[in-house]
C-alpha cells in the first residue's frame, strides 16, 4: 500500500497514507492507483508495454476476442471519446 500511496497520481493524490479511510475508499484507491503501480513497476522492470486500448478497462473485446486481449493494455482509463452516459 505504500508503494501506492507514493504514486502521488489519480484522484486519491492529496490523501494522507496515515489516515484511517473506509471500505469504500479503499474500493476507490485501488481501483483508481493499482493499475498505475503496476504500469509503473513494469517500466521500472524495463517490460516492454501494450498499446493502451481505446475503451481501456470498460472494453468489452477482451472477454470474447483473446487476440485483441493480448495485444492491448485494458489496465487504463478509457479514451474520452469511447465514454458513453448509458
């Protein structure tokens, strides 16, 4: 969790690690900091990093079709343009 917290990215940049935070923002602050610890990590291990996909971790491809799964990053925000209010 430290490691995340030193992130200092996404919309739990300003909370203090030293701070008690409920179930619920715990939810948040993985979903929105984990994904980016890890494309992180990754660079640091000199990995060689996917094309992000449009729809990010919303797209619905990487169920049904394991090329596209393999040949995208889906651990990423989706592009502004694929956001649909439904």
């Amino acid at each position: 969790m430290d490691e995340l917290f030193l992130l200092g990215r996404g919309v739990c940049a300003d909370w203090d690690p030293e701070e008690w935070i409920c179930m619920d923002c715990v939810d948040d602050f993985l979903r929105h900091q984990l994904h980016i610890w890890w494309l992180d990590r990754k660079m640091k291990d000199g990995s060689i990093l996917w094309k992000d996909c449009p729809k990010g971790y919303d797209c619905v491809d990487q169920i049904h079709d394991t090329k596209h799964a393999r040949d995208y990053n889906h651990l990423c925000e989706p592009a502004p343009a694929t956001i649909t209010n439904a």
